[in-house]
C-alpha cells in the first residue's frame, strides 16, 4: 500500500505546474483559437480577431503594413480570405480545421507568455488530405487583458519583426511609385490651368470639380452660396491662377512629398508673363499643395502661397475660406438686426 501511495505521489510530483497566469494565458488562447477555427470554417470576419485580440504594438504595425498593401494593391504580409493567416501560419485552402494549444509557459526575458499552437488541416481535394502547422504565440498582458503580441513560425523571423524591418523598405518603395504618380496627376492639372489662364475669357471654375479634395469643393462651394446670399464678394481671388493681371502662364511641380497612404504636398511654382512697351516682364510665385487620396486618386487639399518663395503666408485657402463664412454669417446677422430695428 506503502509502494502504491509512494508511486502515485511521484507521479503528481513530476506533473508540470501551472500557475495561474498559465492557465489563464491557456484559456485566452484556447478562446481565440475557436474564434479564429469558427471564422475560417464560416467566411467569419478575421481581421476583427487582430483588431480585438492583439497587443497596442502589432496592431500598429499591422495597421499600416494593410493600409499600405492595400494603397499598394501589393501583398507585404498576407492575411485572411485564403491567404498567408497570421493565426495558423499556412495560406493553402481547407475544408476544417482544429487546434491544439500546449507547452504554454512564461518567456525568459520580459513580461511574455509563449504557447506552441498546433493546427490540424483536412481538405478533400488535395493528395494529401490531412496535415498540420505549427506556430509560437506569444502574449502579453497589456492593461489587464491578455493580448497577443506577436506570431512565429518555426525557423522563421517574427511577424513583429518582420514588419518592423520590411516596413520601411516597403513604403520607400510605394513613396517612389506614388510621388511619380502624383507629379504626373500635378502636371496634367497644371497644364489644363495653364491652357483656361491663356484664353480670352478665363474661367476655372470646372477645375474645382475635377480636382478639388471634398473638403476643399465643399468649401468653395460655401462661399459661392454666400457670395450670391449677400451680392457681394468673400474671397477675391481664384485658387488656381494666383495674380490679377498675366498675357501668358508657366508652371513647374517639384518637392512632392507623400506623409501617409492619403497624404501628401508638392510645390507649384507659377511664372506670370505680361508684355508692356518695355517688354516682357516675369513674376514667380509659388504655392504650397496639400492632397489627399480620395476616390482612387489624388486631390487638392489646400493651397498655401510662399511669402518671397521662402516663407508660408499664415492662412492657407481652406482657413481663409473659413474664416470668410463666419464673417458672412456675422453680416447676415448684422444686416437682418438693422432692418429689424429700421422696421421698428
């Protein structure tokens, strides 16, 4: 009886023990991965699961590793709909899948837990019908919650490494694609301004829908509705031929500059010919473009004059466009007052 209790001890004393957090880190996974398991099987939504269950850190990293992909329409890390999942490592087609989580334990360095998880595929129309992937997971808990911080695949880098690394590389490679692009949407704009400024009769009020930002035709458009609401003018100049008086108009794009996916600048520089009896007299003024990315194409944002080509005046169009509806809101207001009092 002796030998019996003595064999039974032992053999819970050679048992693993897991603390609490293991446990819990075990459950958090074992939660996840019938999440991940019911969305694959069911056309479920994926990408919410990187959205709700991953840390700060890799949903930023993810964030803009998508953002830029699909700016892109170019895969730097595939994920969900059939393609490389960062959950089960693998982008073949299957028919079912199931999990297995184990060896959950807490990492040598830092406040990381790792757990080994194992993916079971089945698919009736391969050779092969059944096969398996393995990933490390690793989590974190950030704020109470337990998160995931990061994936791996066996002999491979991190997918927060690798991310962190080919990011950059990445965008440099689409800033270059998309500055030329942008130059190339720039010098079509400039070359129609430049055609209306030569007429008889310039009228470029079309640009506006054509390559004006939301945001900015809204505006214009506000002012336009005031204008004619108090007969008079708000905004005295047109925001693309930027002088009163030219015979003929040149214009030359440089400095584009891509700050985001749908964010960029670039600078117009403007040279305003007049003939007079003394001859030809040159101008240059140059402008500051702000654009966005809407509608599958770039925009025109704001325009923003230099002072002497060095400087940035203080109001750009879009504040002065602000600025000039609130004074026309406050004239509306002053002007109803008086013939209220004129009435009485």
């Amino acid at each position: 009886m002796k030998k019996i209790a003595f064999i039974v001890a032992f053999a819970f004393a050679v048992l693993p023990i897991f603390s609490q957090e293991e446990k819990a880190v075990q459950a958090f996974l074992e939660g996840i991965y019938n999440k991940v398991a019911d969305a694959r099987n069911n056309n479920g939504d994926y990408e919410t699961l990187v959205e709700k269950h991953c840390s700060r850190k890799f949903r930023l990293y993810y964030g803009e590793a998508r953002r830029w992909e699909e700016k892109a329409c170019e895969c730097m890390l595939h994920s969900g709909s059939g393609a490389y999942d960062l959950f089960i490592g693998c982008q073949d087609y299957f028919d079912s899948i199931k999990f297995g989580i184990s060896d959950v334990k807490k990492a040598a360095e830092g406040n990381l837990y790792t757990a080994t998880v194992a993916a079971h595929f089945h698919c009736e129309a391969y050779e092969v019908k059944e096969w398996e992937t393995q990933r490390t997971v690793f989590v974190i808990n950030e704020g109470g919650e337990w998160r995931i911080a990061d994936f791996q695949s066996p002999s491979e880098t991190s997918d927060l490494n690798f991310m962190i690394e080919e990011l950059p590389r990445f965008i440099e490679a689409q800033i270059t694609s998309d500055s030329a692009m942008i130059a190339a949407r720039l010098e079509t704009i400039y070359k129609e301004v430049a055609r209306i400024a030569h007429s008889a009769h310039p009228n470029t009020a079309a640009l506006n829908d054509k390559y004006l930002s939301r945001q900015l035709k809204k505006l214009s458009s506000e002012i336009g509705y005031w204008e004619e609401k108090l007969g008079e003018m708000i905004i005295g100049k047109d925001c693309w031929i930027r002088t009163q008086d030219w015979d003929s108009i040149e214009y030359s794009i440089s400095n584009v500059k891509i700050a985001s996916p749908s964010k960029a600048t670039a600078d117009v520089t403007a040279t305003y010919i007049m003939r007079t009896q003394a001859g030809e007299r040159k101008s240059t003024g140059k402008t500051l473009l702000s654009l966005v990315y809407e509608n599958s194409n770039w925009f025109i944002d704001d325009f923003t004059d230099y002072y002497d080509n060095n400087g940035l005046y203080k109001w750009s169009d879009s504040e002065e466009h602000k600025q000039g509806i609130l004074e026309a809101v406050r004239s509306l207001d002053r002007y109803i007052d008086y013939l209220i009092e004129n009435k009485q």
